[in-house]
C-alpha cells in the first residue's frame, strides 16, 4: 500500500466499477506517473529511425524527452534531454545525424552515447577537477526487441521479457513481416503528432479490446476504407473463413491481444487487395510463407493490442504503433508510427503507406472517431453531477473466466474470453489499481477461485 492512499478504492472490477476520478483529478494524475509509467518498459521508437551511426531523433518516456541514439560504435543509447548543468534541452531537432550535442546555454557537450566530452573553462574555472564521468547525461536501460526500442529509467523494473511475460509472443508477431519474418518492418519517415483534450486512459482501454464501439465507425465501414473492393474499413473483411472472435488478456501485466481465431489451419488466400493486383500477388505468396513458419499459430489473426501503460500496436495489414504521451488529467498527446514491410516491393510499400494514412492518425477516417470518442467522454468525467456515478465496466463481467483456450501456446497466465467484452478493460486497471496501491488484483484473485 502507498504511503498516501492516492488510487485506493477508485477501482472495483469485480463489481464492474470505476470511478471518474481516475480520468480527471490531477494529483491521481500525479501519482500515476510515478508509480505506473517510472515504473514501466515504456516503447520509444524503432531500429529503422536510427539506421546509420550518429542518426537521432527526439522521443518521450512518459513526461520526459529523450533523445534516441544510434552511437559511433552503433550501440543504441535512450538519453534524458536536459543538459546536466543548468537543465537545458541539449537537442532541439526532431532528427538528425550528430556526433556530439552541445548545449545552447553554457556549451557543454556531450557524445552521442551520453559522455560530457567538453566544458568551457574546465581547468581555469574548474581548477581541472570536473570529473567528466558524473556528468553525462542521465542513460536509460534499453532493450531492442525485434526492431523496436524500449526504455525505463529504473533500475529496480523487471528484466523486458520478465514484463512481457507471455505477451512476448504476440509482440513479436505484429514486428515481422507479412511472411513471417522476424523484425520485418521499417517506419514509414516520420512520427504523426496530435493533441486531445483527453486522459490517457480511455485510448489504451479502447484499444485494449472495446469490440463495443463499432457503432462509432459505421460511417467509414460503408464507405469502403480497404483496398479488398470490398464495403469495410479492413482488408481482413474479405476472408469468408469462419473464426472465434477473441479477447486475450495476461493479468499478471496488463497486456492485452484482440484476435480472431479461425477453425482450422492452412486456410487457402483470400484476395484482401484486389484494387491492386500487384500487391495483392505479394501478399498472397506471403500468406503461404507464413503458414509454413507459424504453423499452428497461424490460425490466430493478430489484430492489434496493448502492452501496459500506453503501447498500442493495429495489426493485420494497419500496422502501426501508437503511444499515448500524457501531459495532464484531460490532456494527452498521440504519437504514431507507421509501418510498411522491409523487404516488400516499393509498390506494396506505397499501397499500405496510402491505406494507412487514410485509416489512421489525426487526419485519418478511422482515428477521427476515436479521438471525438475519448476527448467527448473526458466531459463526463470531469463532470460534477456526473461523477456522482462511477464507470460502468459490467459488459459479461465474470464470463471470460468460463471460456477455456483450446492451444497451449497461448501461455498460462492468458485469460481469454469469446465476443465482446470489457474483461480486457478490467484487467488493465486491475492492474493499474496494483501498480498505484501495491494491493493483489481482483481479476487474477477471480480467475484463481
């Protein structure tokens, strides 16, 4: 238990209920940043953002700049932007090639990987005893894990695959390519930036498996978002195969996969780009190609997921990353990566960059219900009268428990339930509940009765 009570008593997921506050009081909001996002693997950008030594580029770990870093000796470096001196930002582009950054205020400098290489009047104003070593800027812990880059500032987290635990798989799955090969995507130039007057909190839990709100994207779906000529905003809409429409959940992190299970394995192409033949040969032949690798776990379309706090990746031909930056109760900012795969032709590449930002991001069809969505439910939140009633978080409470997974490979600390839920929404602030209180999870203590 905390010292100071903040985020006591504000979840109760076995009676299906959360309170407002959580969305709109700023010292919970002050406390989570501590206690869920200091304390977290938190994603930072990708491999193919840094290819050369001495590329950079500016990203966020939590409330806090970094400056990402491919190093001379090509080591990747995540360092806190704030000069150690007086606290200036000693980055001030977004990206770029440096071998040293150099602060504007006093001129410190510092390499590539973080070391103080220089000080003005070191030995006359320093009299020669600056130990250099102490005054680097602030380092990271950092792990690549099949492409893409995380990091945390304390020391005390869990090794990355200790934090995954059994979400390791599913992450890796979104990270190769269509074919199934490992780290095979790349980062279409440049990260989508917006704002919303928003908490961070209501994206990831729509990502995380809120199956409930199709209601707000009935308008893209008659439009025909997707390349499979086809009505439906999915490329995936075109299969006729019949599957299980799934909600995965590992308690023991707060992660969560939305997937659809299809009945039987080695499932023949479905033309999923038909307006382009071209692309649709690539993705036909890499359909195969994954079977072959996958195997058995071919059967389960990633669609997308959440790893706790503010990870969302979109699979099954969206795929992008999205990270929600917050910066105050009822503010937030999104930032989104888009991928194409590495090694497909340029046509593909162009197809899929053309698909996803009609789909996705600030000016994307997709997204633009979302974002009305989180930033109008902030209203209520923050609502006097309102607040008087928590959340309502009852859709098949308790039913996810009943559902068992047929394959082993799922992992054992999967909860797992069939339709739409809100089981995935219970299980992340479960275990946000956990991470602020230190008190055991209900979803877990639930689902071992």
């Amino acid at each position: 238990m905390t010292t100071d009570g903040i985020g006591a008593g504000l979840i109760n997921t076995g009676s299906g209920l959360v309170d407002r506050a959580i969305f709109s009081d700023q010292s919970i909001f002050d406390r989570e940043m501590e206690a869920v996002f200091d304390k977290s693997w938190l994603f930072v950008g990708h491999e193919s953002q840094i290819r050369n030594n001495g590329d950079y580029f500016l990203s966020q770990l939590g409330r806090d700049q970094v400056v990402v870093t491919r190093d001379n000796s090509g080591k990747v470096n995540v360092l806190l932007n704030v000069c150690t001196h007086r606290g200036m930002p000693v980055c001030r582009y977004d990206r770029g090639n440096a071998k040293m950054f150099t602060c504007p205020y006093h001129g410190w400098t510092f390499a590539n990987n973080g070391d103080l290489t220089g000080v003005p009047l070191r030995t006359e104003g320093y009299g020669g005893n600056l130990d250099r070593a102490k005054w680097g800027l602030i380092k990271a812990r950092v792990v690549c894990y099949y492409g893409s880059i995380w990091a945390t500032f304390d020391e005390a987290v869990p090794e990355f695959e200790d934090f995954l635990g059994d979400m390791a798989f599913w992450l890796r799955e979104f990270l190769m390519s269509p074919d199934g090969e490992d780290d095979g995507i790349e980062v279409v130039d440049g990260i989508l930036k917006c704002e919303i007057p928003s908490n961070w909190k209501f994206g990831v839990e729509n990502a995380a498996g809120d199956l409930y709100h199709d209601v707000s994207h009935k308008s893209v779906q008659r439009v025909g978002l997707s390349l499979s000529k086809l009505r439906g905003r999915h490329t995936w809409d075109a299969d006729p195969a019949t599957f299980k429409l799934l909600n995965i959940t590992f308690p023991a992190g707060g992660h969560a996969v939305r997937g659809n299970l299809y009945d039987f394995a080695n499932r023949e192409y479905q033309s999923q780009w038909a307006a382009i033949p071209e692309v649709d040969e690539y993705f036909r032949e890499a359909h195969y190609t994954r079977q072959k690798r996958l195997v058995e776990k071919e059967r389960l379309l990633n669609r997308g997921g959440v790893v706790f706090p503010n990870f969302i990746y979109n699979a099954a031909n969206r795929t992008s990353i999205t990270t929600l930056i917050p910066r105050a109760a009822g503010r937030t900012e999104i930032w989104k990566w888009v991928f194409v795969p590495k090694n497909a032709p340029q046509a593909v590449k162009d197809a899929m960059r053309h698909y996803l930002l009609r789909y996705t991001g600030p000016a994307g069809m997709v997204e633009q219900d979302d974002f009305e969505n989180w930033g109008s439910a902030q209203l209520g939140a923050e609502s006097i009268l309102a607040r008087r009633l928590p959340m309502n978080y009852q859709l098949r409470l308790g039913d996810y428990a009943k559902w068992a997974w047929p394959e082993p490979w799922i992992g054992a600390g999967a909860l797992v339930d069939e339709g739409v839920s809100e089981h995935a929404q219970r299980v992340f602030y479960d275990r946000w509940s956990e991470m602020m209180t230190g008190e055991p999870q209900t979803v877990r203590q639930e689902a071992a009765e």
